[in-house]
C-alpha cells in the first residue's frame, strides 16, 4: 500500500509541476515568463513533497496510541501549513499580491510560524510520552527564550532596508522558526537515545529533516541580513527547502517501515 502511494504521490507531483509551468501568465506581471513560472514550479514541487510527507505519517497513526497519535498528527499538521504556505508564496509574488494588507501585515509568513510550532509541539509531546525530562521539553522555558533570540536578532546592525518593521517580521519569523526547528530535533535526538531499535531509524530521518529544514533557515536569516532583497541567494534557498521536502517525505516512509522491521 505504501509503495502505491509512493507512486501515486509522485505521479501527482509530476502532473502538478508541469501544470504550473503553463499557467496563464496575468496582464499585470512585469518580468519574463521564466520569472513567472519558475517560482511557481518550485513552490508546487515543495507543497506536494511536503504533504506527501504529512500523508505519510497519518498512515502510521494506527500503530500507536491515542497520545501519540496526536504527536504525529500535530506534526503533520505542520507538513500541511508549511506547504499552503509555500503555495501562497508563488500566489502572491505571480499576481502582484506582494503589497496587499495580508502580506504587508505579516500574515503571510502565519503559516510558517505555526507549521514550526506545529513541529516543536508534536516533537516535545513525543518527548515528554516517551519520559524524555530535557529542559528542551519545557514550553515555558523554550517559547521566552525563543522570543528573546527573535528580539536580539531585531537589534543586530544591517543594511538600509525601505520598511524596518517588515523587516524585522519577516526575519523574525525566520529565527522563531529556525530556533524551534533546532530544538524539535534536538528532542528528536535524544529520544532516538532512549527509545528502542525498533524506531532509531525512522528518528534518525526526523531529526536530519528537522536540520534540513533549519539549515534553509539558516541561509535565509543569513541573507535577510547581507541582502534583504532577497535576491541573491532566493535559489538556493528554494533548493535547500526542496531537499528538506524529500527529507521530510524519507522520515514519513520510515515510520511507515517500523510496522514491519
């Protein structure tokens, strides 16, 4: 069954990536047709990976009890917003959409800052059922500290940008994520080293694609500091976060395999 899925998800994702190459260009768009459909394509190929990955881990949710099903189901809930929130990226950017109340406002980045709650939450509760007792698992602790690196963050010194509150809420974002990504696979890690055979393997795989996700993090925050346009480096962001999709899709195969070591 898994591997039909598999299958099925890749077919889905091919169709869904050569559909968005030839979607109709609007009136309004002042770049080049590549500049239009790239973004799009990429986008596309990152919501399938990471919804295929979200499915993936539902499926497992038979295997385990009530408690722990909710930890994979919060994680996947994360997969899911983070690809809406890659779909409404290229939206916004191909329509113009840029400047509009929504992605003034900082709404835009919503969904990433919940799918890295979403992780960190799924990720923390696994801990805590398995009797993990690392101050990692401590919301009160992780959240306070989590927003105060956000806010000596704000205060480091950086190039002339047009708007300093857009900037420092878009790359605020960027380091709440990145921070609870890290923590959520530092948890990961040291469950990996209490729990059983059975399940090292597929922990492995969540951990590296929670350090995946947050090496992209990375070089995001990086060049929201060296380049706020976000122009230089916007590629090869897109290709870390594509390798992150396929980690993410590897580590829900994984716990659908420890059904049958």
């Amino acid at each position: 069954m898994v591997g039909k899925f598999i299958v099925a998800s890749a077919v889905v994702t091919i169709l869904a990536t050569i559909g968005a190459s030839f979607l109709p260009i609007p009136a309004s768009w002042r770049g080049t047709s590549s500049e239009f459909h790239i973004p799009f394509i990429i986008d596309t190929l990152m919501a399938c990976l990471h919804i295929c990955a979200a499915l993936l881990f539902l499926m497992t949710l038979g295997a385990y009890k009530q408690k722990m099903r909710i930890a994979y189901a919060v994680v996947s809930g994360g997969l899911i917003l983070t690809a809406l929130g890659t779909l409404q990226l290229a939206v916004l950017d191909g329509f113009d959409l840029m400047d509009s109340p929504w992605s003034m406002s900082g709404g835009v980045a919503l969904p990433f800052l919940l799918a890295s709650l979403a992780y960190y939450a799924g990720t923390r509760s696994y801990g805590k059922l398995v009797g993990s007792t690392s101050l990692f698992t401590r919301a009160a602790l992780v959240i306070p500290v989590v927003l105060l690196g956000v806010v000596l963050f704000s205060l480091l010194p950086h190039v002339a940008v047009p708007s300093e509150i857009i900037y420092d809420v878009s790359n605020g974002i960027l380091v709440w994520s990145l921070l609870l990504d890290v923590t959520a696979a530092y948890i990961v890690l040291r469950v990996r080293q209490r729990i059983g055979l059975h399940y090292k393997q597929a922990l492995t795989w969540l951990a590296v694609a929670l350090l995946g996700s947050s090496l992209c993090l990375v070089v995001a925050v990086v060049q929201g500091v060296v380049d706020p346009n976000r122009e230089s480096t916007d590629y090869v962001v897109n290709i870390l976060a594509t390798i992150a999709g396929l980690l993410w899709v590897r580590a829900g195969y994984s716990f659908t395999r420890t059904r049958t070591y």
